[in-house]
C-alpha cells in the first residue's frame, strides 16, 4: 500500500491556511441568518503546552465548523487564552520569571501546536485575558456592576487558603480543601467584593429547563443554587426574638431543641456566662472548617449546649439552644429547629446527645420514630388541633396560624451564596477602585481604564494582595476630592474574566466598547459550546449571571449566553487512569504529531468513542487509523472514467449516514461509515472521479490536511472548503435486493437474499422452506412469524 507523507502535506496546508486566512470571518448581513458561533471553552495557557485532553474538544468543534461551512453556514470558531491566574504567578514566585513573560511564551507555544492540528481559528480573533486591552472591559464591567447595585464591598465569613494567602469562592473548595492547591480552607473574617448573583437566582434555577444541557449538568446547578420554600418560624429568648427556617412547619410539634450558628450575634447575649471559654473554643473549631465541609450531610456533626432556652411560638414550653457547626449565618437565618423524629441529621445529633426524640407524624402502617427518622408524609399525632390532619394539610394550617399570630411567615430561601470576587493575589484584573479617607470608595473614571497592574512587585504572598506594597500602583488622588489616595490593591477572580469572553470575540479590536452591539447581536448567544464536566457550578453559573446582569444594563439582549452546551469526556491513559505526570501516563500530542501526522490524531480521538464518555489511549487503535487515512490515499489509484454502481452507492449511504451523524455530534459512528465506504470501494475495483470526490468530501473535516491534498491531486483548484457539502442522490439508496437473517428461537439458522419488492407471505414461504431452517423445525410446530422489514424472520416454535 502506497502510504502519503504528513510530513510533507500537512506544514504544506498549514501555511496555505495561515495565508489565506481560511477560518476568518466577517459579519456579512447576507449571511447573518446563516451565522453560526461555536466555542471551545478556552485554555489556561499552561507551559507543558496543549494535551490529548485538548484535542479531543477542539477537533470535534473544528470537524462541526468545517462542515457547517461547507453547508453554506457563516462559522464564527475563535480562540483564546484564560491567561491570569495562580499558576503563573506561583511559577513567577518559584522562578523568578515575570507572569507576563510567561504567559506569552506559553500563548505562543499553544498557537503552534493548534496550527500544527489543522484547526481553522479566525486567528484575527484572539484575545488574552492578560493583555489590558481585555481586562479594561473587565474593569468597565465591574465598574457598570458597581453603579448598579451589582458589586459590593461587605465583611464575612470567607473561605482561607493559607496554602495560597488567598480567599476562595464557595465553589472553588472541594471537601473541605483549596481546589488549586489541596491546602485546608478555614473561614476568616474579611472585608471583600462580591457580586450579587442572589438577584438573579430564580431566573438562573428557573431557566435551566429551556437549556439544551446534559441533564447532570442541570441537576448540579439545581442543587448548588439550591432553592427551598418554608416558614420563617419566630422563636424567644431572654426577650430577644429570632426566626428560624423550616420547609416542615408541618414537624413544629416534634421540635426538641433549637441550633444557631457558631457565629450567631445572639449566642453571645443568650449563652451563659460559665460556658463563654468554651464558646469561644468551639467557634474557633468552626472556623477551620469550609462552609461546604460544614454543609455536608454524611459528617459527623458536633454541637455545644449554651446554657439557655428559647419558648416555643406554639406550646411554650422551653426548648433548649444550642449552637452547631452544619449551622450557617449566611444561608436562612443562621439558625434551626431541632426534629430528630423527622429528620435523619437531627436524629444523629439528638442520639449523640441525648436530646427527646418526640414523633408527631406517623404513617399509615405506624412506624414508629424509635430506630430511625420518619421522613416521609402520614398523619399528625401530639399536635393539638392539628391531630389527625395529613402532614400535607397541616403544612399549610400550621404555616397559616403562624402567620395570623405573627410567630411565623412564608419565604423562599436559596442555598447560593453572592460571589465573593476579590483575592488577595497579584495575576489579575485590578479592581477599579480607589479608597479615599474622606470620600470612601470611589470609582475609577471610565476614561482613565485600563488600572494596569505595576511591575514593582514582590510575588511573594504574604496573605495581602501583592500589590499593597507596589509605590507606583498608589500613586493616585481620589477623583471626587483630589486628596491623596490608595488604589484598592485585590484583584478579581479569574473567573470574572471568563464570564464575558464570548462578546469580546464579536469584536476583539473594539477600543469604545467591549464589543458592538451590532456584532455581538450578529453572533450571539453561542449556537454551541464545548467544555468539561468540571465547570457546571463555577463558570457556567457565573456566565449565566454576567449575561443577564448585561441584559439588564442594556448591553447584550439575550440572558442564556450559551443554549447548547455538551461535554467532552476524558481521554485516559493507555492504562485507563486519569492521564497525569506523576502517573507516567500522559501521551504528547506533538510525539502523536511527528509519528502519525494531525490528521489521524484528529481521526483518532473521534473514533474513541462518544464524545461525551471517558475513554482510554489505544496506540493500537492509532495505527488502524493512520491505515484507514492511506487507503483513501491510494484509492486514486481505483478513479476510473467508467462508473461503478457498487461504489457508487457506498458513496451515497455515507453521504447519508455522515451527514446525520455529524448533525447529532456522533463522530465515532460517522467514521465508521466511512470506513465502511471505503471497504466497500475497494471491493468493487473502482471509484468515478466524481464518487471520489464525493468521499473525499466527507472525510474532509475530519482529515483536513489529506482531504485538500487529494482533492488538489483530483485537478480541482480551490480548497476543498470551498466545496458545498455532497449531497445524496436518492435513487442510489434504493437497495435491489435484501439480505434477511432467519431466527428461530431467537438464534441465528440461516440468511436468504430476496428482491426488495418481495411481499411479506413469499420472503415467509421462503424462510420457512430454508434448508438448514427445516433442520432445526423437525418435529416441532410453527406457533407464529414474525417478519421484521429489511431485517430477519424469526419463527416462534412450540418445543
């Protein structure tokens, strides 16, 4: 077999592309109801480069631009670098390198490796979220959230990385530990910015279901915005009233004792004085736990009675306080009622400290609330006049008398939490503020953005912004007053940056604005978007949010920034683990490259599998691909001026079958078809030069360096992706004759051949009267048949 030279074609296309600019695109208005915008999510431009991880996801979008392209459709598919961040300034901080030289080093590295893949970028269209000409608009936007009641300065309770002196989004710890780094995370009291996505949660929860999402992706937004509908129940203390949260007034009665949060206010008016040392030990307990770690319902919860009592809104009898660390001053109202009869959590905590355990629901078989909670509906008892009542109806009664007396009132509270958005750290956005000690925080001018972040800086973290120290970064007069000021020294989150990157691409040279209204109303919202699992409750929420904040502010005029998202899986290594360095499992791409040529690694990552699983590394699998690519090399070979039937035919069902596959992001079963077409051209000797063209077409997204090389061969002179996509002549499909499988029993007996306009009762006579089919129907009776079109017969005997 003759076998092609990727070392020769595909540098030779490579720089025709880059020459030709063959993925820019404009903002035609013929075409604008032809515009399509599909996005990668971007990288973070690390220094080992790009990895078989990456392929995977930017192959698939590539493949889908270029066919939609060939389809007639205005393709907008930009790239980007997700380039501030911890990890180059952890590497400035180790090396001494500034971040910014690396990053670009880094940048550079991965624009390489994406050209030697063949993927067809508007490379007119890149952006770093580093380079200040992007993060001024970041700073314009915080500024627009700033004058809007969006963004705010507050003290709290903060997730602590000491491992990274910085503070943490509640979605960036991960049991209990900094996601970056691994380090424990502790709640430290600080004076921070957020923003406050709380505004939008109804709208986020709520719109979830018109989003063309995986559903498990759904779910975790569901559960992490986490909306619960309750009473707000009024209890008494020492003439001090507090609410408590409940979804289940219908359990009031069971209540035996009530939890505040550590940090509750009132725990200091209402606890006794003997057991303040050891409050106070407690509390600090409590703080070097994370607030997803204190949340979690299967740890071992803890508690300390303070020595105090609150009367019950109903009954009035005295229930004792306590305070607990699954307790929260930032999600309900920092306290909650105690129902171990009902609640699963609660019963541990009552049979650790052996609190009463008072059932008041019962179901209608009577289990009893001795060795576990009764969770479920049932009948009140030990209610008063709510006895006898279903649970149901008592909610309702219950929450109803609540409300009449003023001891209760209905609400809806979220678990989501506004976005803590400052940290501590130096590789980021700037926050355009300036404190000033007379005028108190004020904005920067838009006139005077970008903020740039200033050079003289020592890296290293000391638990305060590096920038706090930098003489030329304060160098500034409060621009209310014009006294002499400080410039508000955290950065922003990097997940502010990402938030909004999709709109700078509609028009990444825009020096008036972030981008044209009318370019981004061309282009936006994102047709499809392609990214990891991973980033459901982080950047998909967030960007959720700055969409409909946008809206609000009149900027955009959409609130669902991506509607069809879908997930790439893990490629794994040859071992079937997570690929990772300390393993020794990874596979370089630019080796994969060298050895086989882009085009099979592209071929190959989509052949795997379904984009959406997890798959391990075959090289194996490797190597049949490349072999697969040089058979449709040497089928030139086959191109004859006489057309053969055969092949013209596998042609036409793999237009059919490629074309539906690709529509439905089924790459690995597009491939396939192919490669049955392929096999089934080499059966047949022969290929007409335009059949050949044909294929060559299909395969063209896929492999797109040897798709332009053959089709160059084939005497045509522009690119391939200037050819519309083939279509499928109907009259080809027809199939003449039929291959039907015979099945009795459910096991296999035989085939038989018929013409395919062979009516039902013949295609029967003839199965029946197989002759390996009469073997096995000897002495038996035929109790039906059942005739699947164009598949089988299988014959149902009575043994």
């Amino acid at each position: 077999m003759r076998i092609f030279s990727h070392q020769d074609i595909e540098p030779k296309w490579q720089k025709v592309w880059e020459t030709n600019k063959a993925g820019q695109v404009t903002e035609d208005p013929a075409l604008k109801d032809q515009a399509l915008y599909y996005l990668v999510m971007f990288p973070y431009p690390s220094g080992s480069g790009l990895h078989v991880g990456h392929v995977e996801s930017y192959a698939a979008v590539d493949i889908l631009t270029r066919f939609e392209r060939m389809r007639g459709k205005n393709v907008l598919m930009p790239m980007g670098f997700d380039s501030f961040g911890l990890p180059a300034e952890n590497y400035a901080i180790k090396t001494g390198i500034h971040p910014s030289e690396t990053t670009q080093t880094a940048i550079a590295t991965f624009v390489h490796q994406l050209k030697t893949l063949g993927i067809s970028y508007d490379w007119d269209r890149v952006i770093s979220t580093s380079d200040p000409e992007y993060y001024k608009w970041t700073q314009w936007i915080f500024l627009k959230f700033y004058e809007n009641d969006l963004a705010y300065r507050a003290k709290a309770a903060v997730n602590w990385c000491s491992g990274c002196h910085t503070v943490l989004a509640n979605e960036q710890v991960v049991n209990g530990a900094c996601e970056r780094c691994g380090t424990e995370v502790m709640q430290k009291d600080l004076e921070q910015w957020f923003f406050r996505i709380t505004k939008y949660a109804e709208e986020l929860l709520q719109d979830l279901d018109k989003l063309d999402w995986p559903e498990r992706i759904k779910a975790m937004q569901r559960n992490w915005i986490g909306k619960s509908e309750g009473v707000e129940v009024v209890f008494k203390s020492k003439e001090k009233e507090f609410p408590v949260f409940t979804t289940r007034p219908d359990t009031l009665y069971g209540v035996s004792y009530v939890v505040l949060a550590p940090e509750h206010p009132l725990v200091d008016i209402l606890a006794n004085s003997d057991l303040k040392e050891a409050i106070a030990t407690y509390r600090e307990a409590a703080k070097l736990k994370s607030e997803l770690e204190r949340r979690e319902l299967q740890k071992d919860k803890t508690g300390l009675f303070i020595g105090a009592y609150a009367t019950h809104p109903l009954t009035g009898a005295e229930i004792p306080i306590w305070i607990a660390d699954y307790v929260l001053t930032n999600y309900g109202t920092g306290a909650v009622m105690g129902v171990p009869a009902h609640d699963s959590r609660d019963y541990v905590f009552a049979k650790k400290y052996d609190l009463p355990i008072k059932q008041v629901i019962v179901s209608k078989e009577g289990a009893s609330s001795e060795n576990e909670a009764y969770t479920e509906e049932g009948t009140m008892i030990d209610s008063e006049e709510f006895s006898g009542l279903s649970s149901s109806e008592a909610l309702e009664k219950i929450s109803d008398e609540l409300e009449k007396n003023g001891k209760g009132k209905r609400v809806i509270n979220y678990r989501v939490r506004d976005w803590l958005v400052s940290r501590q750290r130096y590789w980021g956005a700037p926050i355009p503020i300036i404190r000033c000690e007379d005028c108190g925080l004020v904005p920067v001018k838009e006139a005077d953005l970008p903020v740039l972040l200033p050079t003289d800086v020592d890296f290293l973290p000391t638990g305060e912004s590096p920038l706090v120290n930098s003489k030329t970064f304060h160098d500034v007069n409060c621009p209310t007053c014009g006294k002499t000021a400080r410039r508000e020294s955290d950065t922003m989150d990097t997940f502010v940056d990402s938030s909004w990157y999709y709109l700078r691409y509609c028009d990444p040279h825009n020096t008036k604005a972030l981008a044209g209204a009318d370019k981004i109303d061309y282009w936006c919202p994102v047709d499809l978007y392609v990214g990891g699992a991973e980033h459901a409750v982080l950047h998909l929420l967030y960007s959720r949010f700055f969409a409909r904040a946008l809206k609000d502010l009149g900027i955009v005029s959409f609130d669902e920034p991506f509607p069809k998202l879908r997930n790439q899986g893990l490629i794994l290594g040859p071992d079937g683990e997570k690929m990772s360095k300390s393993k020794g499992n990874v596979v370089n791409p630019n080796e994969i490259i060298s050895e086989y040529g882009a085009d099979t690694l592209r071929l190959y990552e989509m052949f795997l599998g379904p984009l959406e699983d997890a798959k391990p590394w075959d090289t194996k699998g490797l190597i049949g691909v490349r072999r697969f690519l040089d058979k449709v090399w040497t089928l030139r070979d086959l191109v004859s001026d006489t057309p053969n039937t055969e092949s013209d035919k596998a042609v036409h069902k793999a237009i059919v079958r490629v074309t539906e596959d690709l529509e439905a992001m089924k790459f690995n079963t597009a491939i396939s078809a192919m490669m049955s077409c392929v096999n089934a051209v080499q059966a047949a000797g022969s290929i007409s030069h335009e059949s050949y063209c044909m294929l060559v077409c299909l395969l063209s997204p896929f492999a797109p360096h040897l798709a332009e090389e053959i089709w160059e061969v084939l005497g045509n002179t522009t690119s391939i992706f200037k050819a519309p996509w083939p279509e499928a002549n109907e009259a080809l499909l027809v199939e003449s004759t039929l291959k039907l499988v015979i099945q009795i029993g459910g096991k296999v007996r035989g085939t038989i051949e018929v013409p395919a306009d062979t009516e039902k009762d013949e295609i029967i006579k003839m199965a029946t009267e197989h002759e390996n089919v009469q073997t096995h129907l000897a002495g038996k009776e035929i109790q039906k048949v059942v005739y699947v079109p164009g598949r089988l017969v299988s014959i149902v005997v009575n043994e």
